[in-house]
C-alpha cells in the first residue's frame, strides 16, 4: 500500500484538526505536527491556509461526487435516482464523518463565499436535474432547487451529527429518514374523492 504523500497527509491533518477543534484551532503549526511535516512543507502545497481549506473542501464534495456517481442511472425514476443519490452521500460521509463536520464547519466560515460554490457545482447539478425532471414528470413540487436541496441533505446531517455523538440508527430508521426526505420533494399522492 502506497504511504500517503505529503499533501495528503497535510490535508487530512487539516481535515481531523478543523473537525475536531474548529478553524480557529487549525493553525498552520498545528496543522504541520499532526501531519508530522515541517510547517513550511504547507507553503510548498498551498498559497496560504485559506488556500489550504478550500482545497480541501473541494475535495471532500469531489469524493462524494464520485461515491454518488457509482452505479448511478440518469434514466431511473426518480424515486430510485433520488434515494440512490441520498443512500450514496448519506454512506460517504458515513464512512468519513470528520468530512462531513469540516464541510459543516467550512460552510460556516467566510470562505464559503469565497469557494464560490465549485466544491459542490457537480452535486448541484445532479439534484437540479432530478429536480427538473421529476417536475416535469409531476413526481416533484415546483419547489425552488436550493430550498429541496436544503431538504434533501438535512435529514444526512441530523442522522450523522447524532451517530458521531453515539447514536446507533437501525436500517430501518435510516430508510424512514430517506423516505421523509423524498416525501418533502415528492407531490402528494390524494386519494380520489367518490
């Protein structure tokens, strides 16, 4: 197994450092000892610490792009696109929770308006077509995309924030949550009056 690089190493520290203790408590020097490199070995990397963040965070969304993308058909319903997507993002940061709380973190910060929106542009446009073509289908509210977008993820956040603080969900919990989630894009299905 290839031994990670440095800049790897000094990304992953950063991504522990900034899940655990915040942006304040991620400084350079803290940064460079829980990498094991020089603090300069930082600067070979990247312009400066911002540099360094927004790296980062571009990366984590890339990864979990690329999870979702796995197996993933445009031309499902999309019911199954939706609960694909969710199932895949949910699981990805599942497996990475520091991920998940350094993009909670991020999204915080200044640097949010910086980044611009390109660490999660791909996703975006993942969500907005299933949105636009469950709409045209009569499957999904017209509904602002950022609005269902915000609904889609914050069930993920609720459930992961409550596992990293010891909380065990059952697949069935899991599945109820995904359900909800797509129940908030989703038209209501009325019964027909007699």
């Amino acid at each position: 197994m290839d031994k990670p690089d440095t800049k790897d190493k000094i990304m992953r520290a950063a991504l522990v450092l900034v899940a655990r203790d915040g942006f304040a408590g991620a400084t350079t020097a803290r940064i460079a000892a829980e990498a094991g490199v020089a603090e300069g070995s930082i600067y070979r990397h990247f312009k400066n610490k911002d540099d360094l963040m927004l790296a980062l965070y571009r990366h984590i969304k890339g990864e979990a792009y690329l999870a979702v993308m796995q197996g993933y058909d445009d031309q499902a319903t999309p019911h199954d696109r939706f609960t694909h997507i969710w199932r895949h993002i949910f699981a990805a940061y599942q497996a990475d929770p520091d991920a998940l709380l350094f993009g909670l973190r991020f999204a915080e910060t200044p640097l949010m308006e910086k980044e611009g929106g390109q660490g999660h542009k791909e996703m975006a446009a993942v969500l907005t077509c299933l949105r636009d073509d469950g709409v045209t289908t009569g499957t999904f509210k017209t509904i602002a995309a950022d609005l269902l977008i915000s609904l889609f993820y914050a069930p993920i956040v609720t459930l992961l924030r409550a596992e990293i603080a010891g909380r065990q969900w059952d697949e069935e919990e899991i599945s109820s949550a995904c359900d909800a989630s797509y129940d908030s894009w989703a038209v209501p299905i009325r019964p027909h009056d007699p």
